[in-house]
C-alpha cells in the first residue's frame, strides 16, 4: 500500500474472481498476417491512414504490453515482434494460452456475428476451460424466418415466435441490435399484429426485388420493435446493444436514454434489460439502472479500448448505478487477445478504482472484495440464472 496501487489484498482477491463475462464472442483460432491482425483490433471499418497503425492505440499498446508476456515475449516487444510471435506459437496455442490466462468461469456467447475460423460454442468452452451458453440474436431470427415463408410473408409473426422459442431452448439470453439496425429512438410501444403484418409484407417485397438469395437485413422500426417485445415475451433477459460499436451503428442514436419509454413499459414484465457497451453513455445508463429496477448494464468494448483508461470508465459506471446492476464483459470478438485483456483490464481497473475509495477511508475492504465478486461474476449467475 502507499504506492498508489490497490491493496494487496483487494488486488488478489480481485485477480481470483472467476468471471462470468455476460456478452462476447467466439475468438478466432486462424492464422493472421500483421495486417490481417491490425484491422481487428479497432472498431474502424476502414483503411488505416497512411503512415500510421491501429498499434498506436490505447487497446494497440495494452496487447503489446499486457498479451506479449503471455505469449513468451518481454513486456512492450514490438509489434511486428507480437505479430511474428503469434505465427510462430500458431494461431490454436495462442488461443489457449490468451482464454486460460483470463480466468473465466463462464462466457455467455453472442452467436449472431461470426467469420471463418472462429470457434463454436464446444471449442470455446475446451480452449477457455469454462462452461459457456448461448444468446441468440432476434434479429437473425426474423432473417430466417422471412425467407422460411415459401415466398410470402404471411404467417411471420407467429413463424418467427415459433423460431424464437425453438432456438432458445437452451440459451440464456437473447439480443437485440437494433440500435445498428435503426437507432433507439424508436416508439417504445408493442406494434399491433396488423402494423407487423405490413411492415413483413414489405420487408419481403424488398428481398423479392433483390432478386438474390439470402434474406436482406431487417431495419424497419415496427419489426425491430416486434423483436424487441417478443424478446420480452420469451422471459429470457435481453441483451440491447447501446453506446460504442463499430461505425455501421449511428452512436448519436444508440444513447441509451433513448429506451427510457421501453423501460418504463417493460418494468412490470421484470424480464431483465441487459444494456451493452453504454460508452460513453455509460452514466445514462448508470441512471436508467438508478431508476429502473429490471435495467442492468455493462462497459465492455469500452475497456479494451481505452486501454490505461480503464478505470476511469470503471469508476464512472459505478456512480449512479445500483452495484447489483451493473456487470462485467469483454464483447470480445475475433482475437483472443480481447477476451484476455478484457478480463485482465477490467481486474486492474475495479482493483484500483475500489481500492482508491478503501485507501482514502470511504469503503471497507470487506465491501470491496464483495462488490468486485458482484460485478465479475454473481450479479450474472443471478440474472441469468447460471448454475
Ligand atoms: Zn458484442
């Protein structure tokens, strides 16, 4: 102590907790060339700018600084150095080795958004070494269940709740990403049965006119609303991405303030709202979790992101926000170095964060050791009723 560090003991007891991290996605076990591995580690869909690196990045210095060590290289090696030493250990072992050193118990995994050469649900829970399960994406579900209509579009409603119970039998959750798909400031009410009938009807039209296989992504607000309230209907918590993501969502309307109206209609149902990513909206959503019983939220993406940051994000989403409402996640996706850092980032930043308010005589240590257990694992065994 008096290092500015946490408390030795917070930082172990902390650096023990065996996550459940409640939204992320299958790491990617394929061989990546140093270009191939610099696009995945932005949210930017586009080219890197001449003359620059995505490593020049808060998440680009904590990959060299924190995952080198792991894979057998000195602390800050070089990144050509990283991504030589990634081909030479193979793409498999430097999965494993990143997914065993996080410390995982549980990875609830969103299925929706997958690439070749990522691992399915089995593999992740061999190479990670912990129990996983399913969330399925509603909007994938509509996207079936479009074109499952031999040509019409009669019957989708019912087709779709039919998808969705089957496809959910055994997962923990389900997720919408509307907020990608329209924005949030959609009218928070269930449409009526002949306003989605309608909207399919024209949805269909649309895929006819494309005249190429394969259904075309759902964006029209009545439907993505319809998922929404089904999701409800279906009793499972539901994920809703909010805040940061890659550029295909407006981050002007993924404000989570924007579902004030869907939480207020939604409280009695008391199916948990599972508010994703929030940053930098995270203290919105620390006031919808303030205020509604049913919302919880998380600061995954954002973490690995800001990188040495870490903890001033961690901090501002423990301000307004119940502590049995807020969660720990990666939303890791693709390299394994994000499910690693993720977990690794979020342990340095809690264990810092609480052991300031310890330092300074504002909390006792019990306490801390007792909300970071909270956050990292029990508040999610609880909501989405892990064993
Ligand atoms: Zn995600």
């Amino acid at each position: 102590m008096g290092d500015g560090g946490p408390p030795a003991e917070l930082d172990a007891a902390v650096g023990a907790i065996a996550l459940v991290d409640h939204h992320v996605h299958p790491a990617l076990a394929a061989e990546l060339s140093h270009g191939e591995f610099e696009e995945l580690i932005t949210e930017s869909d586009r080219p890197v700018p001449p003359g620059t690196t995505r490593f020049d990045s808060q998440l680009g210095v904590a990959i060299r600084r924190w995952c080198g060590p792991v894979l057998g290289l000195p602390a800050a090696a070089p990144a050509q150095a990283y991504t030589e030493r990634r081909r030479e250990l193979g793409a498999a072992e430097v999965a494993r080795r990143l997914l065993r050193a996080a410390g995982l118990a549980h990875l609830l995994i969103d299925t929706g958004y997958l690439r070749d050469g990522m691992l399915g649900l089995a593999a992740m829970a061999e190479v990670a070494g912990c129990g996983v399960a399913e969330v399925v994406r509603l909007e994938s579900v509509a996207e079936r269940a479009i074109v499952a209509g031999d040509g019409s579009a009669a019957g989708f409603a019912e087709r779709f709740r039919a998808t969705l119970w089957e496809r959910t039998i055994s997962a923990c959750g389900v997720k919408s990403i509307a907020a990608y798909r329209f924005g949030l400031d959609l009218d928070p009410r269930p449409p009526a049965a002949a306003e989605v009938a309608s909207a399919a009807g024209g949805w269909r039209r649309q895929i006819d006119a494309a005249g190429r296989p394969g259904p075309i992504r759902v964006t029209d607000p009545v439907l993505l609303r319809f998922l929404l309230w089904a999701g409800v209907d279906r009793g499972l918590p539901v994920q809703i991405h909010t805040g940061f993501g890659d550029p295909d969502v407006d981050l002007r309307r993924s404000d989570p303030l924007l579902l004030r109206g869907f939480c207020e209609l939604t409280q009695e149902r008391a199916v948990p709202l599972m508010l994703l990513h929030c940053y930098p909206y995270h203290r919105q959503a620390g006031y919808l979790a303030h205020a509604y019983p049913h919302v919880y939220l998380d600061v995954g993406l954002a973490i690995n992101h800001v990188g040495a940051r870490a903890a001033a994000v961690v901090a501002e989403s423990l301000e307004l926000a119940p502590f049995g409402q807020v969660l720990f996640s990666s939303d890791a996706w693709g390299p394994p170095e994000l499910h690693y850092l993720g977990a690794l980032l979020w342990r340095r930043a809690t264990a810092g964060v609480l052991g300031s308010w310890v330092e300074s005589g504002d909390w006792a240590l019990a306490d801390a050791v007792r909300v970071a257990g909270m956050i990292g694992a029990r508040n999610a065994r609880r909501v989405y009723r892990l064993s």
